[in-house]
C-alpha cells in the first residue's frame, strides 16, 4: 500500500473518521472527553434521537439539532461587563450557557451538556426517570426536563431544593409578571430587602407569604400584550414570580457581598435582566417547535436514605462533595439565613462537613458515602447504570492520611472500590479536566458503573 505523505494527512479531518460526514460536531469540542462522549453518542443514537437530544451535535444533514438550536437561541447576555467571565461565557455557550442552567451560580455544578451526553450514553430515554441524590442546582433535572427524561432530585440543603425548584419552573412558567418586575425593580429590591431574615419555608408554602404590595409591583407593564388568564394560573405565575425574582434577588445580593463593583441595586436589575433572557430564550425555542419536558420530582432529603422504592429507578447520575474540599454551608451562608435555616443543624447532614478535625471528616465522608452508594445500588433497576462524577483532591488526602499525594489513593478509586460491595461494577472510567474560573483542583473522574444481576 502507497504511503501517504504528511500533505495528504493534514488535509484531512480527524474528526471526518470518528464521524459521518452528516452528523456534524460541535467545532469547540477541545478535550479528549468531549470527543471521546460524541463518538459514544454517534454510536448509540439514531439520526431522530440526535436530533432531540444529542449533546455534541450541531447538525445532522440539513437539520439543526435541538441543542444548538437552544444554545444559540440569541447572543447571550452576560452578568458583568468583565471580559475575563465575557469569554468564559462565550466559550462555554454550548456547555453551560443556556436553558436556565445559568441561574445562580452554584459552585461545584456540573457541565449540563456532559450530562446531556452521559444520560444519552447510559441509554437514559423519554419517559424514564433518572435520579440524582445530591442535585445541587438541579443541572441533572433540568437537562433531563429538557429531553423529555423524568427525574428524581434530592439534596440535603433546602435552599438546593428551592433554586432547583425554581429553576425548572423557570423553563415554563409565565414571564408576564417578572417583566412586570423588572419595570418595578427598584421597588421590588427593596420589599426583598426588608424581608432579609423572615423565614421562607419551601415553594409551597412561601407563596403565602407574599404581600400585596409585591402583587402590584409585579403585575405585568401595559404594553405586555397577552390573554388573561384564570385565577389559579393566576394565582400560580404569582407564586412562580416570587419565586423567580427570590432566586434572582439572592443570587444578585451574593454577587454584590462578593464584588464591589456594582450597587446592590444596579446588580439585581442585570441579574432579573438576565434571568429573563435566558428563560425567554429557552421558551422561544421550545413555543416555535414545541416537545415534551420531562416531569421533576424535587426533595428536601438525605442521600444516605432515598425515599424510593427497590430496583425502580432507570440511571443515577450525580457528584458528592469532593470529600471536604468545598464547605457548601459556609458558600450559602447568606441565603439559608435568608431562609431562616440553622446552619449547624444543616451540617450534621452533610456528607464532607461531618466531624471536628480533618480526620474526623474524612472518615465519615469515607462512611456516609458507603451508605449513598448502597442506596444507588438498592434503587437501580438491574442493568441499568449509575455515574459518579468525583474530583481527585489527593493533596487535601495526602495531608490527612500522612501518605505523599502521589501515592494515596485517590476518591475515585475509593469509590471504585465501594461500588463493588453494593453491586456496582466499574465499566467505564474517564477523566477530564476541569476548567473553571477560580477551582484549585484540576481533574476529576467520570466513573460509570452497572448494576449487575
Ligand atoms: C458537588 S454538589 C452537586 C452539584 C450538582 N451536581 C449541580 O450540578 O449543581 C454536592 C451536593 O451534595 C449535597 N449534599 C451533601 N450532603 C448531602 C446529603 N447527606 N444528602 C443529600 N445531599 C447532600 C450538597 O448540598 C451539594 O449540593
């Protein structure tokens, strides 16, 4: 056989002899990883299936698939006029940047359009449920809602059950009335800011709370033109409002806490700015070629004790606490005070922040996430597969265990290792790097296992 010079090969596409020539990838597709879940994807998915829910596709034939579609929805618009997170922003506009996944920055989320691609790859389809035990923001449910997948979250934080809550609403919820409160911003920054400190008990029961003056403020602007609607949609667009300029007022008084560039004020109004956009741009989509979400299910609870029956769940996927590596009370401290919630009665329940000294925590992380694991394996239908998304964090186990960090086990082989006594057999095991703004660790592992029998 003739060989081919190096003229020949650089005329090439690699990317050409992973994939067909009409299933055309997303052009930023950097790491390794990413390549490595589209050459899953393209395997598993029929053209149709790719076409609504592929991950790391842009075009299949002439068609535009659903994901670009949503993504590029419109230019995004960005929370600060810093050009260090404008770029973030943009790079990540097919990873991150859209449905409502960019409400509130959680730290410690996961990359949506990964998950997109694991639920695909763990054969994960319309109608059946995924669950994941600690939820956080809800990226799992809301990427799930997205392809029509139903799931279960849970997390041990209620304000983690309000923000998810809030976020799948926002996919569908009527936007009337927070353009009304947009138009009355200053009015509305202010009845939140008198309330600093009330208790807000769950979704439910805080749309009782709500006075008549935020009623007014966010009844939509006169030249919103649209039907009227009946009292008890009514009565639920106030709720999900309230609940949408919350997160929204939140998520802004955090920002200006951290940064001071911005007055309080000026930052709510580019964060509920913000918030519609995303939404209305997610909306605009799903109103021009209309599909069916997912049904979220949201629990205040504990992972080490699911609330769900034996071998009835179809996929788990989910990311523990990197041991103690991030204190997630001390990241929300405004907000569940806000909330009227006890910090430290919180924290007893949450796995990496158990235990006085280091060691202390580590061996009850080591024990808590045992017992999440059995869970994982009592719950999942034989078969079916569960993925955990764990970051090495071998300098902070090093400093503990005395061993150098080169040659401590790292959380995921421990994990490895534990899935074996419940059942969970290792099949696939990828690391990536991680790429955000301010992380000190730099790679974690994506460990799928398969509930044997
Ligand atoms: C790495 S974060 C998950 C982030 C999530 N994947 C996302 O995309 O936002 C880990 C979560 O575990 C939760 N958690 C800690 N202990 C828990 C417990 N005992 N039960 C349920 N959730 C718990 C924390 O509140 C935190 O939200």
């Amino acid at each position: 056989m003739k060989r081919q010079t190096s003229q020949d090969i650089l005329a090439e596409d690699f990317r050409n002899l992973l994939f067909p020539l009409h299933r055309r990838p997303f052009p930023d597709l950097d790491d390794t990883y990413e390549l490595e879940l589209a050459f899953y994807e393209h395997r598993l998915l029929t053209d149709d299936e790719l076409l609504g829910n592929g991950a790391y596709f842009a075009q299949v034939g002439a068609d535009w698939t659903r994901h670009y579609r949503i993504c590029t929805g419109d230019a995004l618009k960005l929370p600060d006029d810093s050009s260090r997170l404008k770029s973030f922003f943009i790079r990540n506009i097919f990873r991150t940047g859209y449905a409502t996944h960019g409400l509130f920055p959680y730290r410690g989320k996961f990359h949506p359009q990964m998950i997109k691609a694991l639920l695909n790859i763990m054969g994960l389809k319309p109608g059946q449920t995924v669950l994941d035990p600690m939820m956080g923001s809800g990226t799992t449910l809301i990427e799930a809602s997205i392809m029509g997948i139903n799931s279960v979250g849970i997390d041990a934080s209620p304000f983690c059950r309000f923000m998810t809550q809030t976020k799948i609403d926002a996919l569908t919820m009527s936007l009337k009335r927070a353009h009304g409160a947009l138009v009355n911003h200053q009015e509305v920054f202010s009845y939140f800011q008198s309330k600093v400190g009330a208790p807000i008990v769950g979704s439910k029961s805080s749309g009782k709370r709500i006075s008549k003056d935020l009623d007014r403020l966010m009844e939509p602007p006169a030249d919103y033109n649209t039907p009227q609607r009946s009292q008890s949609l009514q009565r639920q667009d106030t709720i999900d409002t309230y609940h949408f300029l919350l997160l929204a007022y939140l998520d802004s008084a955090g920002y200006a806490e951290r940064s001071q560039r911005k007055t309080p004020l000026a930052q709510f109004r580019v964060v509920l700015e913000r918030y519609l956009f995303v939404a209305e741009k997610f909306q605009k989509i799903l109103h021009e070629s209309p599909w069916l979400l997912g049904a979220a299910k949201v629990i205040e609870g504990d992972a080490r004790s699911f609330p769900l029956e034996n071998a009835s769940i179809d996929g788990i996927i989910f990311s523990p606490p990197y041991s103690f590596a991030i204190d997630y009370l001390a990241n929300d401290a405004f907000h569940l005070h806000f909330m009227g919630i006890e910090e430290e009665t919180l924290r007893n329940k949450m796995i990496g922040l158990r235990g006085r000294t280091l060691a202390d925590k580590f061996g009850y992380y080591d024990e808590d996430m045992g017992s999440v694991l059995s869970e994982c394996g009592r719950v999942l239908k034989p078969g079916k597969f569960c993925t955990v998304i764990i970051g090495t964090n071998n300098n902070q186990l090093s400093k503990v265990l005395g061993v150098p960090p080169d040659e401590v086990a790292g959380l995921h082989e421990r994990l490895q290792e534990k899935g074996a006594n419940y059942g969970l057999r290792i099949v696939k095991s990828m690391s990536r790097p991680i790429t955000g703004i301010a992380n000190t660790m730099r790679r974690e592992y994506i460990l799928v296992f398969q509930r044997g029998g």
